[in-house]
C-alpha cells in the first residue's frame, strides 16, 4: 500500500447533507447544509455543521420541495448567503473525504456552487457514497423494502427524528455508515 492511499484511508469522513428548493440542479437552490464528521477506525462522530442558506430566487422553488425541508421564512430568518455558508462548510470538511447518502445528488448541487463562487474545495475529491455501500450489502436481501434513506433507516431500527433536515439526515447517514460497516465484519 502506498503511502498517499494509507493516508487518504486515515482520514476523517464528513457525513453531509444538502436541503434543495428542488432536484435540478441547473434551477433550484442550496438552503440547508449540514455535516457530522467522524474519525477511522470505529467512526464515532465527534463534531457537527449545520447552516441555513438564504435562497436567493425563491420564485425557482418547487413547492413540494418547500413542504418536504419545511421551509418558512421564519425558519430561515438567520440563514446566511451562500457564499458564507460554503466557505464555513469548506473549512470544516478540509482534508476529509465526504461521504453522503446519494451522495451524487449532492455533489451536483455542492460543485457547481462552489465553481460558480470560485471556491476551491478544501475535502478531498474522493466521495464516498452510503447508498452505494447499501446496495453492496443488502443486495437479494428480501427483508429490505427500498433502497432510500428512510427504507435503510427502518430496515436498520436507526431513528432519524427529522427526515429532510439535513442534520437529522446526516446523522442517520452516519449511523447507517456504522451499521453497515458492522455487517462486513
């Protein structure tokens, strides 16, 4: 094993979260990130993110979306801009590897955001996804009904007290993490 692999092996996961005004990448918004991190081996967490981003074209919204992460603007009232709220997450992910449940969601929203403001990603550009993981693990397993984040969660007796806020949604991705990871032992 190479040195730079060891390395990148060693480090710490951020477990993240986006909340959307939609799923188009291309027209709708960041409004919530949220992150746990958590250190190899056991991967216990020992540290959290959470920010409320402001939208800036709310008309773009799909309110579905709006219902689903429950947005108001009294929830929003301390939501900062964009810029702000992804050079913070920046910081708090540099020299990590993310890791997202669906994480190829995310990152389309994370990326183009970040190039747009000029923002050079301080995490490292390897992802790691926990659907995926799910899928590997549980593939033919007739007990699993969905392959979803609330499906694994059921599946897994992981309570996530707040679907669609992105802390609540990064915690459970990190608990399904573990969960996981203990099944490949």
């Amino acid at each position: 094993m190479s040195k730079s692999t060891h390395r990148l092996l060693d480090r710490c996961l951020v477990f993240f979260d986006l909340e959307t005004t939609g799923l188009d990448p291309l027209r709708h918004e960041i409004i919530e990130v949220a992150a746990v991190v958590a250190r190899p081996p056991y991967f216990r967490a020992f540290g959290e993110f959470e920010i409320k981003i402001a939208p800036c074209h709310i008309e773009t919204a799909d309110p579905q979306a709006l219902e689903i992460n429950q947005y108001s603007k009294k929830r929003w009232r301390t939501a900062v801009e964009l810029e702000h709220g992804l050079r913070i997450f920046n910081c708090f992910a540099a020299s990590k590897l993310l890791a997202a449940y669906n994480v190829g969601f995310d990152m389309s929203f994370l990326i183009p955001a970040l190039n747009k403001l000029n923002i050079k990603p301080k995490f490292d550009y390897h992802y790691l996804d926990v659907a995926s993981i799910a899928y590997w693990e549980l593939q033919g397993n007739p007990e699993v009904s969905g392959l979803g984040l609330t499906e694994m969660c059921e599946h897994f007796g992981i309570e996530n007290k707040q679907p669609h806020y992105a802390l609540s949604d990064a915690h459970a991705t990190h608990k399904l993490f573990q969960a996981l990871k203990a099944l490949s032992k």
